[in-house]
C-alpha cells in the first residue's frame, strides 16, 4: 500500500517550548486526510507537537513515504524548501495553500530531482487522483518535468461545489479538544472558503483570489449538523470557535449564528468585521450574546484614519470605538488585532494605536468585560498589495523581502512570549526602538485586566 505522511508546516526552524495560543488546528489538511484514509497515511503536525527542521527531515527520511504532502506560507516559505532539498528519499511532493499563487514560481527554482506538485484552490479532490497518477486536468503551468501548478478555479472537476457535506475526521488532531484562554475545552470548526474583504496587507484578500471564485458559504443545515457530531463524539466539550476569515460579515449571518447555536449550549467565538457590527441594531448583538457568543476577533490593526484608509480597512475611528463598545456593553469579549509599523507609519500615529487600544482596555475594565489584544510588528506578505508597493517604492527585487523573514528574538522574548513574531524589515517612518517599544506598551496593556 502507498505510504504517505502530510505535514502541518513549521513556522520556526527550532523546538520551540511555548505553549501558544495562537495555534490552531488544520482543518484544510484533516479533510485532505479524512479523503485518502483507505491508503497509510501518517499526520505530523510540525506545530502542535512542537517539531524543528531536523526532526522533521528524519522522520521523511526514515518511514520514506510514496508521498508527502504540505502546506506552505509566506512566512515559513525557507522552511519549507529547506525540507524539500534536505530529504535523500525519492519522494512525490504536493504542496498547496493560498499563498502558492504567488509562490509558486519561486518553489519551480527549488533543487530537488523529486516531483512536486503545487496546488492553488481545492486539494481534497485532486489529491485522489495525483496519487492514483490519473490527474485528469492539465497543470496551468510547468517548470522542467518535475514541477507542476495547478490552479483548482470554479471550472475545474476538483472544484468542491458546495463545502457542507465535507468529511472530516476529527481524531487526526491529537490536540484537539484544546482548553481556550477562558479555561473552556474548545473545538474548531470553520464554515466557508474565502473573504469577501480587500485588506491591502492580507494573502487572502478578496481581489488577490478571483480566480477561486465567490464566497462559498456551508448551509444552516451543514453546520448543525456537524456540531450534532461534535456534541455526540465530545459531550465534555463546552466551547466552539469559528475559523472563518469573517464568520459575521453581515445582518443575515449574525441572525444565522443565532438561529445555530440556539440550538446547542455551546459558548462560542468568532471573527467578526467592524462595519457588520455598525450595520445591526442592539437587540441584534443582544440575541448574539444570549445564543452563547463568548467572545468577537476583530481587526482593528490601526488607530490612524490614514493608515487604515491605505490598507483599506474601516477607516472613521470613531466607528471602530463606537461598535467594539457596543459590544463590551453588552457583555461579548473582545480579542483586537493591532498591527504597529506600517509602511511610512509615523510615530503620532502608532501613539493613536496605542491610545485606541488603552481607551478600548479601559472600556472594558468599566463594564465587567475583557478587550485583549494581539499586536504584531508588520511585515510584508509576498503576493500581497503593500508587498508589491513598498518592491516598487524601493526599487528591489520581487523576492528579496521573502529571503529575508525571520524569527524576531527581541519581540518573542519581551513582547509576546510567542513564535509569531516574523520579521521581515522596518518600513515604517520610526526607528526599530521605538516600533517596539510600542509594540510592547500595546501588549503590555493585557496585563490591565480588572
């Protein structure tokens, strides 16, 4: 029988023994996996078993699987490639995720005299038939005879139509059920493919990826249905968190949410967008708290009205204050993203970032509510709008800032505490010093819990 081994991707090179939260389980691989387990497939989650390079480069080289399929980000794209020229094995690779679209020519330059196959869109299909050898759709690009991409668009026979009748077997993730930070054991679902938003420093924007179609959205039905398996396979289980990019995108999916988890004791957490909560009344976000709602992500990434018009987010401060509010009022937590160092960022406006978030801490802190944020140094991911300006803007080569990104000690060790900090240059208009120093001052601001 064919042996293969998928990998959820490092993001450091080194074991790496923090406990983050930040980890989250790969449902795209698990439902990859969950269609070929009739073959010997092994799951090595390089992340959540905390895996370096090396002991991941071992394991290939000794089970030597037919197969290896991965992941791959901008982020750990020097990883990744470090595993692929480093197995002596005679091995066929796919390697998909959103990023590939602007990374796969750089992958077709990798060394290595083994196959790889690149995919962009949909893996859970094709990859049946890759390992059947029987592809029945031309690759959209070629390099030499060992690389190929294929783009998985709404014309393809491997495009998945509808999502709500995917498999998934739930007992690959070994670390799943986790305890979230609120002490309850959680599970993660996700419940479309896509975001309907343009964010100029985001991979998965909306314009960066019309080749793969609308938003596809899993009905009412699909999703209760798979938290019926949930609450069936884990009664101990209390809490659901929603991956999507934005579960709450308008009025009508905040009146879905509540008419799903009516029906479950479930606590819940999920992404939600500033102008949905600007777009629905207060018996609105009342009938969200009272179907369990725990706790709302939003990206907030700026207190600056220039710098959130340029990254195209929602630019009126004073609509960012007054939804994320709205909702503390109510007794819904809120977990904000902040970005600090954005190309041409000045130092007044990384103060307003910080003052946005202490006004929003303090909010908090008044009304028995919790607004925790997670502040990041930015960096420029490859494929992205604010990537392609600052080559522009810098007159440099398309790939040099990808062959720069690294772990940054400084901001892991004193700052967050976590392995997530990349970085890849500073492009703001302050020193390094001072972008961390407000990097650590913002996240200091976690501390300020009543």
């Amino acid at each position: 029988m064919k042996k293969i081994i998928v990998i959820n991707s490092p993001i450091f090179e080194n074991e790496d023994g923090k406990n983050n939260e930040d980890y989250l389980p790969p449902l795209g691989l698990g439902i990859i996996i969950t269609s070929i387990d009739y073959y010997d497939v092994e799951f090595i989650d390089s992340i959540g078993d905390n895996l370096g390079l090396m002991k991941i480069i071992t394991t290939i080289n000794k089970i030597k699987p037919n197969y290896v399929f991965t992941n791959i980000f901008t982020t750990n794209f020097q990883l990744v490639k470090k595993i692929v020229e480093s197995v002596n094995i005679i091995t066929h690779w796919v390697i998909g995720g959103l990023s590939t679209k602007s990374l796969y020519k750089e992958i077709f330059k990798w060394k290595t005299q083994n196959i790889i196959d690149i995919i962009y869109g949909d893996g859970e299909l094709i990859v049946r038939d890759i390992v059947k050898s029987s592809v029945k759709e031309s690759p959209f690009e070629t390099s030499n005879s060992n690389k190929r991409y294929f783009l998985i668009d709404p014309s393809s026979n491997y495009y998945v139509r509808d999502i709500s009748n995917e498999k998934l077997n739930r007992e690959i993730f070994k670390n799943e059920p986790q305890i979230n930070i609120y002490g309850e054991l959680e599970i993660c679902i996700y419940t479309s493919r896509g975001c309907p938003f343009n964010c100029a420093y985001c991979v998965a924007a909306n314009s960066r990826n019309l080749e793969l179609g609308k938003i596809r959205r899993k009905t009412m039905n699909g999703i209760i249905s798979e938290l019926n398996s949930i609450r069936s396979m884990h009664h101990e289980v209390k809490a659901i968190r929603i991956l999507d990019d934005l579960f709450l995108s308008n009025k009508k999916s905040f009146d879905d949410a509540v008419s799903i988890f009516n029906k479950f004791d479930y606590k819940w957490r999920a992404m939600c967008h500033i102008k949905s909560i600007d777009n629905v009344e207060d018996h609105t976000l009342s009938k969200i708290m009272n179907s369990g709602c725990k706790e709302l992500f939003i990206g907030i990434e700026s207190g600056s009205s220039r710098i959130l018009k340029k990254i195209q987010k929602t630019h009126h401060v004073e609509v960012i204050k007054k939804s994320v509010k709205r909702v503390l009022k109510l007794g819904i937590n809120v977990k904000g993203y902040f970005i600090c160092g954005f190309p041409c960022e000045t130092n007044d406006e990384l103060k307003k970032t910080y003052e946005l978030c202490k006004e929003l801490t303090d909010f908090a802190n008044k009304n028995n509510a919790i607004f925790r944020n997670s502040t990041f140094q930015f960096r420029p991911y490859y494929g992205t709008e604010l990537y392609d300006e600052i080559i522009a803007l810098n007159n440099i080569s398309r790939d040099s800032i990808l062959y720069k990104v690294k772990i940054s000690h400084d901001l892991n060790e004193n700052v967050r505490n976590k392995s997530f900090n990349f970085d890849s240059g500073n492009y703001s208009d302050v020193t390094d010093d001072e972008l961390k120093r407000y990097i650590k001052q913002i996240n200091d601001l976690n501390n300020e819990h009543v």
